[in-house]
C-alpha cells in the first residue's frame, strides 16, 4: 500500500470512496495512491514542463485498443481451425470464403478499436482542467493524486483522482493517454500557477 503524499485525511476519504464503489473486496485489501506531486517528483528529469505553458491537452493514443489485438487474433484463429477441422460437409470453397469474411471483419474491427477517440481528451490551462466532457476549477479540487484500485491487485491501469472540495471523488482512466507521469507534471504544474495568481 502506498499513501505517499496524501494527509492522513484525504486517505481516509479516498479509501472509504474506494471500499463503496467495491463493496465485494476483502477488507485486508487497500488501494495503492500516491499524489500527482509525489508521481512527478519521482521522474523529475524525464520530463520538462516549458517554463511559458499556458495549456495543456492530451488525446487518446489509441493503444488502448493493442491490449485486445492478440486475443481478436486467437479467436479468428481458432474459428478457422474449427471450420477446417470440423466442417467436413462444407466444401473447400465455401471454408476459404468464410475465413476470409472472418478476416475482414477482424481487421475492420481491429483497426476500428485502434483508432483514437477524439473525445477522450484532458485538457489543462491555468483556470481549470477537463476531463472527457467534465470540467473543473482548480479552485474546487482539494488534492489530486494517481490511484490503482485493490480491485486490480495493483497492477491495473493507473486511475487520475480528483478529491473536490465538496467531499466527493472524481476518478478517471488514464490508460487511453499513455502518459501518466507527465499528466503529472502538467497538473502540478498548472495547479502551482493557479495558486501564485
């Protein structure tokens, strides 16, 4: 478990938020979080936030839709082999154009899952960050930090926390962005000129 950067009472707020939105989870189990502040810090000469950035937006890369690439490709291969294996009162021509459909259909879809969605995007300024169609204040958000749920043992995609000022928790996937760390720095970043203004 890891709290690295959060009060003890911004903790307790995003763990109570995390055990009601996994009710099923043992209670031993804890999520890993840690601020943007302290992901950032951790990789501080990787990346350089321009000194002048006035604002920031990351788009889906796409890659997302790579992690189902093997798998599509197991099941095309698989319905093959069972329609060359086992449908013997096919003919030959009817099984190669059935796999062929079966291929251009796998591609059609693959390539459509790979293909960035223009609407997931985060955009940051010195006012405010937007998530997909969410908006907020930096005035409004009380801490922000990055969150792998129990749920995943840890080890699944990264999660962007927002705890607002109102007591309740924002979270969104960071997996479309492939970017986490310099998420990060920009909202560190713009956070920090928010409060010198």
């Amino acid at each position: 478990m890891s709290t690295e950067g959060l009060s003890e009472q911004h903790y307790k707020a995003i763990l109570a938020d995390e055990r009601r939105l996994f009710v099923t989870l043992p209670l031993f189990s804890k999520p890993k979080i840690e601020t943007t502040a302290c992901k950032a810090a951790k990789f501080r000469s990787d990346i350089i936030v321009p000194e002048g950035a006035t604002n920031k937006t990351f788009s889906d890369d796409g890659a997302f839709g790579t992690v189902f690439l093997p798998l599509g490709i197991l099941v095309m291969a698989f319905m093959i082999w069972m329609i060359f294996s086992n449908g013997e009162t096919l003919q030959l021509w009817v099984k190669i154009v059935i796999s062929l459909v079966l291929c251009v259909v796998a591609i059609g879809g693959g390539t459509q899952m790979m293909k960035p969605d223009p609407s997931l995007q985060i955009q940051m300024d010195t006012r405010s960050i937007r998530i997909e169609r969410y908006s907020f204040s930096w005035d409004d958000i009380q801490a922000t930090f990055i969150i792998r749920s129990a749920g995943r043992n840890g080890h699944g995609p990264e999660m962007l926390g927002l705890l607002l000022k109102n007591g309740h928790v924002r979270r969104f996937e960071l997996i479309h962005y492939g970017a986490t760390v310099e998420i990060c720095k920009y909202i560190e970043h713009f956070k920090g000129q928010r409060r010198q203004s």
